[in-house]
C-alpha cells in the first residue's frame, strides 16, 4: 500500500472535489434556487480555489515536501468541510438578507463555504508530484499518470454522488463522510502528526453521525421529514392553518412551499390551486387532462373526486414525491390517474395522448423555474396535444407589469404566439399591477371569444379574477435558443 499511497491520495482527493461540488448544489439549493446563477457561481469560485491550491501547492512542495505537511493540507480539508456543515445555513440566510441580488449571494456563499476547503484539495496534486518525482527523465509520465488518477476519481465521485450518495445520504451525512474520510486519509499519510487531535476529531465526526440519525428519526416521529432526493431537498411538515385553524400537511420542495392538505379532509389549502377549475368552464365537455408537476398530488386527488367521469395523466419528474405523496398525502392508485416520472419537457416532445386541459404546477419556485417548460417549442407541443376546444392552466409567480413582470409578459407574449387567445387571472389582487403574486395563466386553442359569467358561484369568484387592464409588450418571447428564465426570475427575488 505504501508504494502507491500518493496515487490512493490524489485519487480519493479528486472525487471529493466533485463530490464536494455537486453537494454544493445541494447546499445552496434549498435557499438561492438552482438556476444559472448558482451553478455559474459554485462552479466558479471552485475553479478558482482549485486554481489557487494548485499554485500554491507547488510552492509549498518546492520549499518543503513531506508526506506529514501533505497530511496536515487534508487533515485541514477535513475541518473546512465540517465547518461549512455546521455554518451552511446560517451563513446562507445571513447573505440571503444582505444582498438582493441573487448573484452575489451566490458568489459570497460559494467563497465562503467551498472556497477553503478547495483550495486545500487543489494543494494536494501537485505536492504528491513532487513527492513521486526521482526522474526528470521519467517526469512527463509521472505527473501524467497522477493527473489522470486523480481526474478518474473525480469522474467516479461525480457518478457516485449523482446516482447513489445524495439521495441515500443527504447533504449532511455526505460532508460528514467526506470530513471523515479526508482525516483517516491523513492519519494513513502521518500516523504521527496530531494523531490525538484527528482522532478526536473522528470521534466527534462520529458523534454527529449518530446524532443527525437520531435528530431525524425524532423529527420523523414529530410529523417532520427532511430528506434529499435525487432531485429536490424535501421537507414535509404538519402545521395549524392560519386562516381556517383547520390541521394541515405540508410539502416544501427546496425550502419553498409546495403543496399542501388539510388533514381532516383532504380538501385544497392553496387558494391558486382552485383556479384549475376553471376548466369547468372554458371546457365543460373535458374528459381527460394532463398535469405537469405533481409533488403532493393535491390537486390531482381533488381532481378525481370531483370530476368522476374525467381521467388524468401526471408528470412528475421527482419518484421519489410520488413515493411521498403516497405514504404522507394519502394519494392511492386510481385507474383514472396515469403517472410519468420524467421531465415534462420529453414527455411533451414523444406523447402521442391528447387532451382536453394541460395544468401546469411546474412554476412554484421563485428561484428557478424549468426554463424548458417556458419556450415557444414547448407551448407549441402543448399546442399539438390538445384537443378542440382545449385549455391550458398555468400558474406563474410574477407581478404582471414592471421589472418584476418581465417573465410574466415574455412567458405572456410567448403563448400568444401560439394560441389564439391568452388571459391572465391574479390570484390575490386584480387590480395590482405590481404586486407578486400568483397569477393563472389561461390559453384557449379555440377562437371563440368565451363568457366570463357561469352559473357556478365559485367558479364566478375565480372568473371576476380576470386581468383587463393594458399588459405592455415589451418583452421578446421565449425560444429554446434564447430562454433568459433565470435572468428574469433574478428581477423577481430583487
């Protein structure tokens, strides 16, 4: 093992530093989104820092190479990464305060937390090189070789921890491990270098360990889960509504809120969830609709209820939400509900159904939106799949005029391209231009102008909704080839 302990070094190293990466997204996600913004910034700052510890590495090797410094540079990347496990959150939603922009909070977080820890791994290439080499005639091979290890494990951290560790683990128990494996890592380097402390160190690892198991099943025990998936931090939670009184469950997806239930019943809690009954009127004749974005299932369950007659497909890109849905939201098999677990995008692009309403509930997060549900190729698809006489429902956060309206007028602009009639519903006030809301998005397929009188009292609640001030056209529509979704939602954060 000693003889090729710089290749296990550089190799084990080199995976964390993707490992390290990609539960960066984990991190970050829940309170900055995943968009562009975030993704620029973390993969950034961590080239820079790897940068940087390439540097100084080699400068560090070149005055003194030992393995017992080398131990020392991983024992501290090691500690960083416990550091940022236990000041993520705090940090996160202190620069979440501070700034508006979200690009800034993104680049501070990203420095702050992943930055050190880095630029510690990034010392550890070239310092094995300048520990192997005994040969310039064999030099080029030798850094080539340690290079390409230390680049293959980057590669297996990287499958590793999309496909396996982060929906077994979660982020917290994976920066533990990394912490943890990065010390043993330097006790096998130097046995003798602060052995008490290291070991101490992994007796507090190990401590937390069973302590975040324990937090958790308690939690679990009190009406709480919090778990990562594959594609989402998920939280669900029982709560007291605050305008009924009335016990509720709720699902938060990324630190945002979701979908929900009261308990007792069942019934909707989201006041924006109701105006998917709108299908009701604009085609009373529905048979059979599609639901993109399922999480909880509220509405779908809803949906079978009251429509009996009628059937639905949802798609939700997340199993492990339906999984959810299942166990916490009571959802059960039903013979008139189809499920697609994949991203709405390719199911629209390959479904031969048709339909007579697509709801859309992809649009939840005020951090990042599916951009490619957004597009003009996209409204198109849904175009092609629906019936006569068919509608599409959409919900959208937004304002409807100012900055903060650019997405809504685009995604607006967008859709009337398409279809030959678009109009919006504001959900809690219709006569506030400004304010960011939840607002419904109707698309009819159909040219006849529609009524916006029905006999049903709650559906003429929903109808009185309707927006008929000036909608300004400003803005480009969106295409697969220009779609700057985050750049717009970046105007709503602020």
């Amino acid at each position: 093992m000693k003889k090729y302990i710089l290749e296990i070094t550089v190799f084990i190293c080199g995976a964390i530093v993707m490992i390290f990466e990609l539960v960066g997204s984990r991190v970050l996600g829940p309170y900055l989104g995943t968009s562009i913004f975030v993704w620029t910034s973390l993969i950034g700052v961590i080239l820079g820092s790897l940068s940087i510890g390439y540097i100084l590495g080699g400068k560090i090797a070149d005055k003194k190479s030992n393995l017992r410094i080398l131990s020392l540079i991983i024992f501290f990347a090691g500690i960083y990464i416990n550091l940022t496990m236990f000041t993520k959150e705090s940090i996160i939603i202190f620069l979440q305060n501070s700034f508006i922009d979200i690009r800034l909070s993104s680049v501070f977080a990203s420095i702050i937390l992943f930055a050190p820890t880095s630029i510690l791994l990034g010392m550890v290439s070239p310092y094995a090189i300048k520990l192997k080499l005994n040969n310039l005639s064999t030099s080029g091979s030798t850094v080539g070789n340690l290079y390409a290890i230390s680049t293959i494990g980057s590669i297996i951290g990287t499958f590793s921890s999309g496909f396996y560790l982060i929906p077994a683990f979660g982020t917290t128990k994976i920066l533990l491990i990394l912490s943890l494996s990065l010390i043993i890592l330097s006790i096998i380097l130097s046995s003798k270098q602060l052995i008490k402390t290291k070991f101490t160190f992994i007796f507090l690892i190990s401590i937390s360990w069973l302590t975040v198991g324990r937090v958790n099943y308690l939690l679990a025990q009190n009406g709480f889960i919090d778990v990562d998936t594959k594609y989402n931090h998920v939280q669900i939670i029982d709560y007291q509504d605050a305008e009924t009184g009335k016990p509720a469950r709720g699902l938060r997806v990324n630190n945002e809120s979701s979908s929900a239930m009261f308990i007792d019943d069942g019934e909707l809690v989201f006041e924006y969830t109701k105006y998917y009954n709108l299908i009701e009127h604009f085609n009373p004749s529905f048979k059979k609709s599609l639901v993109i974005g399922g999480a909880a299932f509220s509405y779908p369950k809803y949906y079978l209820k009251a429509y009996p007659e009628a059937s639905m497909d949802v798609v939700e890109i997340d199993p492990k939400l339906t999984e959810f849905a299942k166990t916490y939201f009571y959802l059960q098999e039903n013979p008139r509900l189809n499920i697609y677990h994949e991203d709405g995008r390719t199911f629209l692009n390959k479904t031969s159904n048709k339909y007579d309403a697509i709801l859309g509930d992809a649009f939840k997060s005020h951090y990042s939106i599916p951009y490619q549900l957004t597009t003009r190729e996209a409204i198109q698809k849904k175009y092609d799949i629906l019936n006569d006489g068919g509608v599409v429902i959409l919900n959208i956060i937004s304002s409807i005029g100012g900055i903060s309206g650019q997405f809504l007028r685009a995604e607006y602009a967008t859709y009337k391209q398409i279809f030959p009639q678009v109009y919006l519903f504001p959900v809690n006030n219709q006569l506030a231009v400004n304010n960011v809301q939840n607002i419904i998005l109707v698309a009819l397929k159909s040219s006849e102008i529609p009524k916006f009188k029905n006999e049903n009292e709650e559906l003429n609640k929903y109808l009185e909704h309707l927006w008929t001030g000036k909608i300004e056209e400003d803005m480009p529509i969106i295409t697969d080839d220009h779609a700057p979704v985050d750049y717009y939602i970046s105007k709503i954060i602020k």
